[in-house]
C-alpha cells in the first residue's frame, strides 16, 4: 500500500511553475530580440514582461503565507557535514550511496543558490542593457542567460529524465510523494516530520 506524505505546498508549487513559465518565456522572447531595438519590439516587450510579472508573481506569492519563506531559510541553510559528504567527489565516482538528507539534499542547495545567482546576474545585466545599452556589462547577459540555461537542463534531466530521482515531479505537481521514495532520498526530513507529528 502507497504512504503519500505531503512534500510541498501551492504557494510552493505555484512559485516554481511561475519560475518556469517566466524563465522559458524569456529565453525563447529573448532569442527573438534583434540586436538594434527599441521599445515597440515585440519580442523586448514580451521578455521585459514576462521579468517583471516573475518579480511581482514571487512577492505575492511570498507576502501571502509563510511556505516559502521557509523553503527558502531551508535551500540556503549553510552546508554541514551531511551536506559535504553528499557532494564529495569521491563518492559521486565510486557510486556510494548516498548520505541521509533533509528536505533538501545538498544537490539541490547547491543548484537553487546557482539559479538565484544566474537570475541576479540575468535581470542586472538586462537592466544595463535596457538603460545604457551595448556596453560590457549588459554584454555579460547572454552569457548569463547561457549558464542558467544549463543549470535548468540540469534540473530538468533530474526531475524528468533520471528514473532515481522523477518521482520527485509528483511532489511538485500533486505536492504529495511516496513516503518510501521520500524516506530513500530525504531520510532526515522524513524522520523529523514523523517525530513532529507524533510529539
């Protein structure tokens, strides 16, 4: 019999779909954007649009309940022990299993503080190429936008593609998932939720 156990919230799951809508709608928008525009661009107009409903979707989203508050004091928590050993090289190559985690393994802390520097660096980078045009700052925005990209391929293969780790999309579409699989991957979480309940 399937223990579902509850693994986020709809402030949750609405905040990433929101990320992904906005963050595709900007790549593709943003491929479109010929090198000499001006505000009646389409494509510019679609791009700056689509930042800038990302930015007010968040703080709504955020100003409404304390669920993702929390995600992210837990996403940016200092690595400890666990946290190093999870992602220790030598362990990755040699195939050992790896260390019970919290709610979040140190992979996913990891890619979630690498998305959020990309993001800084892609709405900066825009901002100066929206205000001052071609000059080295805002010529770092494609580059910008290259590395997200790749950090969200990342985080697409895992969710989707790696059959380890896909159950996880349950949890961000349905917010429930496999007490089993969840105690695989998120022992420590598990645990502490279980004992929170029963205390």
């Amino acid at each position: 019999m399937t223990i579902r156990i509850p693994r986020f919230t709809r402030s949750e799951r609405a905040a990433h779909w929101l990320l992904a809508a906005a963050f595709f709608t900007m790549l593709l928008s943003g491929g479109q954007v010929p090198h000499r525009w001006t505000w009646t661009t389409p494509a510019l107009d679609v791009h700056v649009g689509a930042g800038l409903v990302l930015i007010g979707g968040l703080l709504l989203l955020t100003l409404r309940g304390r669920a993702l508050a929390g995600t992210a004091r837990e996403l940016s928590t200092r690595l400890d022990r666990g946290d190093r050993a999870w992602l220790s090289p030598r362990r990755v190559l040699t195939r050992r299993p790896a260390p019970p985690a919290g709610r979040f393994n140190a992979g996913q802390k990891l890619n979630s503080r690498l998305l959020a520097l990309g993001l800084a660096g892609l709405y900066a980078t825009g901002g100066w190429l929206l205000l001052a045009g071609h000059q080295l700052p805002g010529d770092l925005h494609g580059p910008f936008a290259f590395v997200t990209t790749v950090l969200v391929g990342g985080h697409i293969f895992m969710a989707v593609v790696n059959p380890s780790t896909r159950h996880a999309m349950v949890g961000m579409t349905l917010g429930w998932v496999d007490r089993e699989w969840a105690l695989h991957h998120h022992r420590r979480w598990v645990r502490r939720m279980e004992d929170e309940r029963s205390g």
